[in-house]
C-alpha cells in the first residue's frame, strides 16, 4: 500500500488495526549484489515464511520506503484471538482487578517526594492482582476495552515470540524456522517494534500516549541527573529486563554515595595527616635522607642515587597509605554485604510489583536454535514420556569439555599477555634507567617526578590498557562462539553461560595487572648482591622504598579512568555519529514525510545480547570499587560520578538512538547476582593482603610498637623517628658480582649502598650477614596475624549482617501472600458463581416441572 503522509502512525492504512512489528527486506528484484538464483532463493524463503505467518492469524501489510524504493516494509499486526491463544501458551499474567491493598507511606517519602518525576506529567501506574491467562477464564479477567487490555509491550513480545518460530523452508528434513535465521541470512535487513513517538515532539496522533518523548524529557535528559527514575514507567515501555537493569544501576548508584563520602573522608585525612609523616619527613631531610645511598636498580646501567629522590612520591604515599586507609577498607568490607543484602530486598520488591514472583521455567520457551537441533530421543525420566533433546548425555559431557577446556585455554593467553607485559617493564626498565640517568650530586626538578620507575609505570599501564581493550574484542567473540557451541535451551540459560564465561575472561583481563602489582612485584626480588633473575634473564623489579602502592593507584586511575572515556565513545558517540550520517544523507536525498517505521529503521539496532554489555561494565567496575579500594579510596567518588552520568547517558541512547527493544519477562539480574557475591568475599581477602603486603602499615607498626624502644631500638618512649635508617638493609659494593656491578663508578667516600625496597637483613660483617634479621620475622608474623583477625572480623560482621537482614521484607511476604489469597479466592468465586448460576437454572426448570405435573386442573 502507498505511505498516507501521516509520520507518526502507529497504524495500518486503515487506521484501526495497530502495528505490533516491522520487517524489512529489500526487493529481491531491485537487487544486483547476488546472482539471479540466489534473489529468486531467498524471495521464496521470504514468500514461505510470510505465508506461514498469516496461516499462524497475523495480518501483514507491505509498504515501498519513501526515501529508498529497494526497501519494503512489512507491518505485522496480531488480531485479538491470536494475542489470546499465545498470552495462554506463552502463560503471560495480565489483570484480574484492581488492587485494594493498603500500602503505608515510608516516613521519608516526603524526602524522596523532591527528586521523584512529577506525578502529573507520568501518572503512576494502577496497580492490580494478576495471573496467568486463560481463554475459558477469559470473563474474570479485567478487561474494559480489548484495544488496551494487551499493552504496546505485550503485543510486541506476543509478535516476536511468533515471529521467531514460523518455518520458511525445509531441507534434508530438517526444519529452517526463526526471524533470527532470516536475519543472519540478509533475507530480512531488519525487525523491530515501533517507537510510539518521535522524542523531541508529542505525537500528532492524539490517541498516542507519546511515552517516548516522556522518558527523553522527564528521565533521559541531563536536566533529570539528580531525579529518580520513573522505573514503572521504564517497565512498562521496555519491559521487566530493561527495568531491572536500571533499577539496579540506580540502587547501586544510590548505595556509592555513602561509599564516596567516607572514601573522600579517607582521603581528606591522609591529605591533612601528610604534613605529620615522619618516615617521609625523613625521606626528604637532606640530613637524612639525603644521606643515604641507594643501591642500583638494576644491573651495570643503573648508577647509585640518593634517597630523596623519591621525596614526592613519598608524600603522595602518606595521603593514601595511612590509618584512614585501613578504617575505609573495613568500611567497604562491610558495605559491599549491606548493598547486596539490601539489593535482595529491593529486588523481592520489584518482583511483586512487577508480576515475576512466579516466573518459573515453564514461561520462558526454548530458544529456537535449541528446538532446531533436537534430534536425539530420550526418556523423560518424570514423565515416562518420550522427549526430543539436541544431544545425547554423552554429546552434552563432551560439549562442556570442550566448552571448558576452551575458556581454560583462552584464559591463558591472556595470562601470556600480562606476562608479555611484564617483560616489556622488566626490559624498558633499563633503557629509562640509562636514558634518565640520576647522579647524586644532581639537583634537577625532573628527577623529583620522571624517575625510570614512575616512567615504566606509566608507560606500561597505558600498554596495558590497550592490550585489555585490544582483547576485549577477541574475547567477546570467542565466548559468543563457545557458548553457541554449548546451545543452552532459554534465553536465560544462555545469558547465564555466556556472562559466566565472559566475565572469567574480563576478570582475568581486566584485574590480572593490579594483583600483579599488589602481590607479585617486589616480593621475590632477592638481594643486591643476589638478585632473583626473571626468564633467567631479566631482573626481577623493585618496589619504591615506600612500597607498591602508589603504583597500584596509578595502574587502576588509568585503567579506570580509560575504561570509561572508552566505553563512553564505543557507547554513545558511535551511534550518534552513525544516526547523524544517516539523517544527513536521508536528508540529502529527499524531502519528504517520513513514516514512523522508516524513521525507526534509520536507528541503530540494539544488538542480540541487550544489556548485556552495560551489566558487564558496571561489574567490572564493581570490583575495581571493591576488590583494590585499599589503594584507591576516592574509587567510590569517581563511580559515583561516573554512575549518575551513566544512567542518563544509557537512558538517552536507547530512547533517541536505537530502535525499540522486543520488550522480555525477567524475574532478577541473572548470573550477575552471585559473580558479585564472589567479588564481595574476594575484595575482603585482597584488601587485607594489599594493606598487609602492599602498604607499608604492618612494617611501621612493628618499627613503632616493638623496634623503635628497647631491646631492638635507642629510643626512650615509642616513635617513628629513625623508622628509615632501621628499615633499609645495607649491602657492601664491594659484594656486587661482576654481572651486576654498576658501569657508573662510586661517589664519596662510602662503602656502602642500601637496599631500594624494604628488606629486613643483617649487615655486611655480621656472621648471618645477608640473611633476615628478627625484624622481618616480626613483620611476617604480624602480616600474617592481620590477614587473619581481619579476615575473619569482616566475614564474621558480614555473617551477622547477612542473617539480620531478610532476602524479602515481612511487608513484601505479606502482599504477596495476600494477593495470592485474593486471587485464588477470586478466580474460586466466579467460578462458584458461574456454576450456582447454571445450577440455579437447571432448578428452576425441575421445579417448574414439578410444579406443572402436579398443579391442579383449572376448573
């Protein structure tokens, strides 16, 4: 049919039946790219198909593109008995009536109340008891107009949940079907529900609710940054999936702010208490620090160099590795448990309101490329009937195998990759140490901030970056063709498998450089005159003497700090520019009204996996939060930030730049739930180690408490004064072997040279010369004994916070318990009444029987 001007019709030509999907393929005869049995193959596929979706009762209405006469768009409308026998199949809850329950106003709603969209611009939703649809109970069903009892939402996923199992051919006796096929296959460009407006301007149709425009104005729009997001309203437009996203992403983003606010307290203490460091008062005394000799930080090209050196760096070290740091580790510890704890019972909520208390499996179908390849019959052992299954128990153990030997394999190339990055550090380690040469006697500025560690550093954290943004690419693809190759039977099983195995990849990927730096580096590095070889060939490196740990809050700023200026381009800047191409050139071509499907079909489309990708980077980013927030207390503050501008900007490209989603039924976030369980127990573990083993806390308080007084010090009262003297190991140059002595000969009149990182060793002279002194056996002891106590204080407040504290509230128990009451009681009584009825009626004749064969005769 010819386009009827009117660019924002939801409607077929006739202006009654409403466009529940589009299809698009272009003219098998306007083609010239394949050859001419090719066109003729793929438009009878296209023809087969189409015919079996009118013979499955929908009605199709083909119309020419106004800006491109290849293109044909295909509306596909659903009549009302077609919604009704598949809202049954597919056992799809829809209203019974009003609910009448009484909900108590939260004592600080008239607070929330300020940052909520207005109630006169989005009404709230009516709330009702549901169930699942039934045709013969077709009557108690709340049903005031047939138009509007399945809403916009419903009748798409109704239409794709066809579209995806109509055959189009059959070969070798095995059935070709799905919407997905044809897609892969070029035969259709694409397939999409309606946007219901444009989103700068309400519709011209005034029976259009223009739901779009009020997302983009009252949620997507910047403006709103510090609104709450009208969730009801998302649901209801993009369903339970995308709802449950964004309620998540907002809860999570709710929860930062106390994170950041004691993270910034952290941070502002260390920044107040730096002036009062002694080790790095120390550090930069020229009468201290300036006396003391630090050996060669690696082998012939390296030269001695004078402590304060690392002056600036040691100053920024006291701002993040002080008393604060280990308070906010505790801190996090347990605020990790309460976000989690409270998500459960945020999501139990959401649950009830939003009809998924009893989403069991029966509900979600199989995925049509599972259908596809059930070849195989086996013995239902339940049932005792018959079943159709794509492989047999042997096939499916074989498969996992593969399955997880590949995720195994793929997972150590990345591990080769961080390997080759640390040989890149090891090597170029040199070339800064002989190109920025230091010597004592020196006094440039530059030394203060360009030292060859600080360079290698850097250098090697941007590699590092792009070598994890590089991988990203592979390893999506590969996990897509892994968990293909594993066919899962829902879409959910399929979702689970593949954020299981691309989060073991993004784990590896992303986090495998910070434990290096936290756990590795440094602490299997030897001695100057024996210094452990790497490949037996590179020297292994060296901490600063102040530790690791400002390196490890340079590696995450940058990997953080890259990661999101990355996915903000990848995200939002790559569809904007793409959309703004494709208007320029539709403009360019023509000037004519565009209808509202060809408007949606110039959008980008939202890929197979949805959200998939948003959820990953919020994880990530979850434990980057959590798992190295030791080193790092501001990591809540720049999540916060990043968060509140995230959610807006994801909101603004699914309502102005991708085609609408096919609205899904999801009942919580997946897979998700128990990954970020496994990162809370692991960020208590790693926390503690980086404070225990990265920080320089264990080693002071062992130098203050017990080495600074007698026996082991000279002190009369306890202090941190002589902290540095006692802590870095002297070492003879005449002990250097000839393949490590230094090419730069000696400075002054000293024989002596001390140990770059912390190493606590007898003196040259002394009969265990070398070896570790009684200090270090302390410092282990009470490394180890830390880990311990605050290991098992966190787990033990989280243990207790976790029994506390209820998966479901008594309130949320209560209206769910009670609308099952009120809709078995319902259902009950209109049955019962339906029956009295009928019975009432076969009574009544029998009476009337009885009565006429016994009435006396009229005289």
């Amino acid at each position: 049919v010819d386009f009827d001007d009117k660019p924002d019709s939801l409607f077929f030509s006739d202006g009654q039946r409403r466009i529940d999907f589009v299809l698009v393929y272009e003219d098998e005869s306007k083609k010239m790219t394949h050859k001419r049995s090719d066109r003729k193959k793929q438009k009878r596929k296209r023809q087969v198909y189409e015919s079996n979706l009118i013979n499955n009762g929908l009605q199709l209405e083909a119309t020419r593109s106004v800006l491109d006469e290849k293109l044909i768009f295909v509306k596909v409308h659903a009549p009302w008995e077609v919604l009704c026998t598949y809202a049954e199949v597919m056992h799809i809850k829809l209203p019974l009536q009003p609910n009448d329950l009484k909900i108590r106003d939260s004592a600080f709603n008239w607070f929330s109340e300020l940052f909520r969209v207005d109630e006169n611009i989005i009404k709230p939703e009516q709330e009702f008891f549901t169930a699942p649809f039934q045709k013969e109970h077709l009557s108690n069903f709340y049903i005031q107009d047939k138009d509007t009892f399945f809403n916009p939402a419903t009748r798409s996923r109704i239409v794709h949940f066809i579209l995806s199992r109509v055959e189009y051919a059959t070969k070798n006796n095995v059935k070709k079907f799905g919407i997905n096929k044809l897609l892969d296959t070029g035969i259709y460009k694409a397939a999409f529900p309606l946007h219901d407006s444009g989103f700068r301007h309400l519709s011209t149709d005034p029976s259009c609710p223009s739901e779009r425009y009020l997302l983009y104005r009252e949620w997507a729009h910047p403006k709103n940054i510090f609104k709450l997001q009208p969730l009801d309203f998302i649901r209801k437009y993009y369903g339970e999936k995308i709802g449950i996203y964004f309620a998540w992403l907002g809860f999570y983003t709710n929860m930062l702010i106390v994170a950041a606010v004691v993270g910034v307290g952290c941070f502002l203490y260390g920044c107040l208490t730096k002036d009062n460091c002694t080790w790095s008062q120390e550090v930069c005394d020229p009468n201290i620090g300036g006396n003391i000799i630090m050996c060669p930080q690696c082998d012939k090209v390296c030269t001695y160099w004078n402590l304060t050196i690392t002056c600036e760096s040691s100053k920024k070290l006291c701002i993040f590795d002080s008393f604060g740091t280990l308070v906010f580790a505790v801190f996090m510890g347990i605020w990790v448990t309460l976000f989690l704890e409270f998500w459960k019972r945020r999501q139990a909520e959401l649950e009830y309101e939003w009809d998924t208390v009893e989403y069991l499996e029966q509900e979600e179908q199989v995925r049509p490329e599972y259908e596809a390849q059930c070849t195989h019959v086996v013995m239902n052992e339940i049932t005792q009937q018959e079943e159709h299954v794509p492989y047999t128990a042997c096939g499916k153990c074989m498969r996992m195998t593969f399955c997880t030997s590949a995720v195994f394999f793929w997972i150590l190339l990345i591990i080769a990759s961080v390997i080759g990055i640390i040989v890149y550090r090891l090597s170029v380690f040199l070339v800064f140490s002989a190109t920025l040469s230091q010597h004592i006697s020196g006094t440039e500025a530059i030394r203060k901030y360009l030292t060859p560690q600080t360079a290698t550093s850097v250098t090697a954290s941007l590699i590092s970056f792009i070598v994890i943004m590089i991988l990203n690419v592979v390893y999506e693809k590969v996990a897509i063709l892994i968990t293909d190759f594993e066919l899962p039977r829902t879409q959910t099983d399929y979702e689970n498998s593949l954020t299981t195995k691309m989060f073991l990849f993004q784990f590896v990927n992303y986090y495998s450089s910070c434990f290096y730096i936290a756990f590795f580096k440094g602490k299997f590095v030897g001695h100057p005159g024996n210094p452990v070889y790497w490949l037996g060939k590179y020297r292994n490196e060296e901490c600063d003497p102040g530790g690791c740990l400002l390196e490890l809050t340079t590696q995450l700023a940058i990997i953080v700090g890259g990661k999101a200026i990355w996915n903000n381009i990848q995200e939002v800047l790559l569809p904007w520019v793409k959309n703004l191409i494709g208007r320029y050139c539709a403009a360019a071509r023509s000037e004519k009204v565009v209808p509202r499907w060809e408007q949606d079909y110039h959008l980008q489309p939202i890929g197979k996996l949805g959200l998939f990708y948003e959820y990953l980077e919020m994880v990530i980013q979850f434990g980057f939060v959590t798992l190295f927030v030791a080193s790092f207390p501001l990591a809540p503050l720049l999540a916060l930030i990043n968060n509140m501008l995230e959610i807006r900007l994801d909101a603004w490209k699914l309502t102005t730049q991708f085609r609408r989603m096919v609205p899904q039924k999801a009942q919580d976030i997946g897979a998700w739930q128990p990954i970020m369980q496994g990162i809370a127990i692991l960020a208590v573990v790693t926390n503690a180690m980086i404070i225990a083993f990265t920080s320089d806390m264990i080693p002071r308080l062992v130098y203050y408490w017990s080495f600074s007084v007698p026996p082991y010090g000279s002190h009369s009262s306890h202090t941190m004064k002589g902290y540095i003297n006692s802590t870095l190991s002297v070492f003879n140059i005449s002990d250097f072997k000839n393949a490590s002595k230094p090419f730069s000969p000696w400075y002054g009149n000293q024989m002596t040279c001390r140990q770059v990182y912390r190493d606590f060793r007898y003196p040259p002279g002394h009969q265990h010369q070398y070896e570790h002194n009684i200090y270090y056996w302390h410092v282990i002891a009470a490394k180890l004994a830390f880990i311990i106590v605050m290991e098992h204080v966190i787990y033990f407040v989280k243990f207790i916070i976790s029994y506390v504290i209820p998966d479901v509230s008594q309130k949320t128990k209560s209206m769910v318990k009670r609308e099952k009451y009120l809709t078995q009681k319902l259902l009950h009584e209109n049955d019962l009444k339906v029956v009295k009825k009928n019975m009432g009626k076969i009574a009544d004749k029998i009476i009337k029987g009885v009565d006429s064969t016994f009435r006396p005769k009229a005289e």
